[in-house]
C-alpha cells in the first residue's frame, strides 16, 4: 500500500481482480514493395518510407495510377503460345523490357481477392520517365547510395506479408531477392513472404520450377510460400487500353489492313502536335475501333497481356479474406480467385504431383488450378519447407507467429518486475488466458484445453537459480496447432448379401 496512513480518514484502494490480457496481433497485413508514380503526401516526400493505406482509392491518392506499358508487335516463335495472325503473319504483342512495373495491376488484384488495409513501401517513381527505366536490384536490396528496404522496415511493427509483384519482371534472376525476404521474415519472426514464379513462355513447367528451387537457397524455407502459376485475370478492363498503348515505333498507317483505318490514321498524323488533346486522342480511338477489326483485335491481344499477372498479390487478398472469415489457423487453400478467368497453364493433377511434393529439397509449389463447374482455385497450402513435419504448412507457420508476437506484447509488461512466484503466477494467468481463447476459436487442436496447450514457468520446471541471478525469466508454451486435411483417403470394400 503505497499510500501514507498518517492523516485521519477514509482511503480507497483499488485492486485489480484479472490477470492483465493478451491481444491477438493482426495476421493478414501485407506490404508492397515496388515502383510508384509519386510517392507524395501534403508535398511530403514517402519515398521510402513505409505507408499504411486502407483502400485502393487511398493508395491512387498518394502513389498514383499504373504505368502505360508500350507494347511492340514481333513474329511469333513457335514457342509463343498467345500468338495470332494479322496480316496474314503469326504475330504476337511484347511489352517493352524497360515498360512492365506491375505494382498498380497487383494493388487492383488484392483488393479483387478480399484485401484490406496494407503497406506500400516506394522504391523509386516513374512519373518523370514516360519511356520507363530497367528495374534495378538495388532499389530493393541496397547499395551504397541507395537505403535498404528490409533494414527499413525491422523498424515497423504492424506488416506481416512481404509482397515484391514488381521484380518478378526481370525473370529468374530476380530469386536473390527472395533469399533477402526469407532472411528477413526469419529475423523478425513476425513476417512471411509470399513468392511468385517467373513466367517464361520458352520453358517448360518442369524447367522453370526447377530454376526457381535451384534458385532459392535452403535458409528459412518455412517462412515464404511459392504459387504458381501466373493467372489471366480481367483486372484491365477493355476502356482503358487504346492506341497509346502500341508503342511509337508502330505505323498503324502501314499496319492495319483496313484503307479507313488507314485514312484515320493519316489524318491524326498529320495533327500538329499542339491540336492533340485529351478529346482528340479519345475520337481517334473510336474511329479506329469503329472501321478496323483488326485494331480492336489487336487491343484485345494487349489488354490480355496486361492482365496476365503473377498471383502473390491475389494471394495476399485471399490471406485476408481467409484471415477475417475464418482465422489464420484456416489454410488459404481450395478458395476460389476472383478475377481470375484461367491459369495461364493448366496444371492437371498427376503434373502437381512433382511440384506440391519435392522429395530432394522439400520445396513445394502451390498450384493455382481450374475445376470445371467450379472456377480457380488454390490448390496447395504448403511452405516451401515441404519436408519438414513442424512447418510443412503455411497455416501452422503463421498461427504460431500470430500467438509468438502476442504472447511477446504480452509479456513486455512483466520487463523489470520481480522474477518471483507472483510475476510467474500472473503471467501465466496471462498466456494461458489468451490459449484458451483460441482453442476455443478453433485456431489448437485438441478436445481439451490440456490436449491443446501447456504452459509452464518457474523456478525448478524452466528456470535455474542462476537464471534468476541473471534477471532471466523463461516460459515454456506448447501448442498443438491444426493442421489441414491435405489427403483425404476414402477406403470403399464390397461386402456380402446378407438379405
């Protein structure tokens, strides 16, 4: 009792009647890290500087819109599996190499797949550069003249998905990146990544997931998945691709067939550059769609190009979306993709086989597969620690770092006090507390809460005399956490007539 008796009177002494609680810390809040068109806020500059947004029309408020990506038209290959005929040649559209930022598209794609609140962390603007530049992989690993992203955020709390959609552009070189991102989550112990595979037309399946396992090291496997493969989704919508989307290299005058297009064509050239505004732009746009298949055709081979994206940011949407309806302890797997028209490869099943099951490495592959009558669904829920019995499961990897950081919270208030019988018993009250809870939530196996959890902390059960000498204060916490019914075996037997 703190207070002096030494004044006659009546004194109030308030006592707290409950262990102190525990929060669960949030699950599902990821963080983008790619190229923006600004990067502004009241004139301030977020270059660099991690920012929370909670809506899509809140990120276009401070980071912009999309890049405009300049397509070429070159002979196909008889690898190219989109290519079409114009002009009686097999063609196909290619984005120019130094045009394909994809963070803007992948933004649209989370909030499609259930997204919420998230983090954007600007690398570098394009506003400045309307031919685009090459990504470089030191806006995302550092340099000597340029911060560190992942340095960047060891500094905030809050963000628990690492998402890059940005450098998978530059193929199966970008891979190093992903060792940073595991090494990262692995020294926060509060992150997870989410990985894409590169898309590369040329290769097989077999070849380009070998690639990226050869790739991607062997350290922290259990704290990053991998899907494949990339998905055509219907995020860019036919309005916003036109003319300006064909690069300037292109005569459309000698390229379409049509003599009106051609016409159309002549004529808007002729233009002098200051007669060419916004409403001159859009009526050249409509005329050549209005005498000219073959221009619409073409938009429509460039609107699917843009809409071809890599799943990790759909996937961030679904974590969320799964996060909220069920809990984290739930698999984000066997949800349907929204947006999502099909995989660009068509994965049957004994072809999964190989890629959710690697028997050398234990590097699994989520597979994003359409079910006839049903849609597009996530079919994998593994880590790309396959082998192993305790993280083989991306739920079970993140349920623990989801209880790991709010028992931590938690426990900081017990710092500096004494390391004694009733510190142990209140905090234990704590842990315990909050347990209970989510195996009550469904989130630890177990029919009851002795089956799904044990706590124990106290001199002579996990700590030393010396560990009280040396203000050491340790908790042992064990968890049976749910794991998802993977296979489902269904045995059938004939039996005999018995009537």
């Amino acid at each position: 009792m703190a207070t002096k008796l030494m004044t006659p009177g009546v004194y109030i002494e308030e006592k707290n009647a409950f262990p102190s609680s525990a929060g669960a810390v949030e699950t599902a809040v990821p963080v983008f890290i790619g190229y923006t068109a600004k990067a502004t806020r009241n004139g301030k500059s977020l270059s660099h500087v991690p920012t929370k947004v909670n809506s899509f029309a809140e990120y276009v408020e401070l980071f912009g819109g999309g890049f405009l990506t300049k397509y070429v038209v070159a002979d196909a290959a008889a690898t190219d599996k989109d290519s079409f005929t114009l002009n009686g040649k097999e063609v196909t559209v290619k984005a120019k190499s130094n045009n394909e930022f994809l963070l803007y598209r992948a933004l649209r794609f989370f909030y499609a797949n259930g997204g919420s609140s998230c983090y954007i962390l600007s690398v570098g603007t394009y506003w400045d550069k309307p031919a685009g530049f090459d990504i470089a992989f030191d806006d995302f690993l550092g340099s000597d003249t340029k911060p560190n992203p992942f340095k960047i955020l060891e500094k905030e709390f809050e963000p628990t998905l690492i998402v890059i959609p940005d450098i998978i552009s530059k193929g199966a070189s970008c891979y190093p990146v992903y060792q940073q991102v595991l090494m990262h989550c692995a020294k926060t112990q509060s992150r997870f990544g989410i990985f894409d595979i590169a898309n590369e037309p040329t290769k097989t399946t077999t070849e380009t997931v070998t690639e990226f396992r050869e790739q991607i090291g062997m350290n922290s496997l259990n704290y990053g998945a991998a899907y494949f493969p990339w998905v055509k989704t219907s995020i860019v919508t036919a309005s916003e691709v036109t003319f300006e989307n064909i690069d300037d290299s292109i005569n459309l005058e000698t390229l379409l067939p049509e003599p009106n297009a051609q016409e159309v064509a002549k004529k808007f050239k002729a233009l002098k550059p200051e007669s060419i505004d916004a409403e001159a732009r859009k009526s050249y746009h409509q005329s050549l769609s209005a005498c000219s298949s073959t221009y619409v055709n073409l938009l429509g081979e460039i609107r699917n190009s843009l809409n071809l994206l890599p799943p990790s940011a759909g996937m961030a949407g679904i974590y969320t979306l799964v996060d909220t309806s069920r809990g984290v302890f739930k698999a984000p797997a066997n949800v349907s993709m929204n947006a999502v028209n099909a995989p660009s490869i068509n994965i049957s099943h004994d072809e999964q086989e190989s890629l959710n099951v690697d028997l050398m490495g234990g590097k699994s592959i989520n597979v994003i597969r359409p079910f006839p009558g049903i849609g597009t669904l996530v079919w994998g829920a593994r880590t790309l620690d396959g082998n192993s019995q305790d993280w083989r499961y991306i739920n079970v990897r993140r349920t623990l770092i989801m209880i790991e950081q709010s028992l931590k919270l938690a426990a900081r208030t017990y710092v500096f006090e004494p390391n004694d019988g009733g510190t142990w018993s209140t905090i234990s009250a704590t842990i315990n507390n909050f347990l209970f809870n989510q195996w009550k939530s469904g989130a630890l196996a177990g029919s009851s809460p002795e089956q799904a959890y044990s706590v124990a902390v106290g001199l002579g059960s996990t700590m030393t005399p010396n560990d009280i000498l040396d203000g050491v204060m340790r908790i042992e916490v064990k968890l049976a956490i749910v794991r998802p019914a993977e296979f489902i075996v269904l045995t059938f037997q004939q039996k005999q007539q018995e009537a």
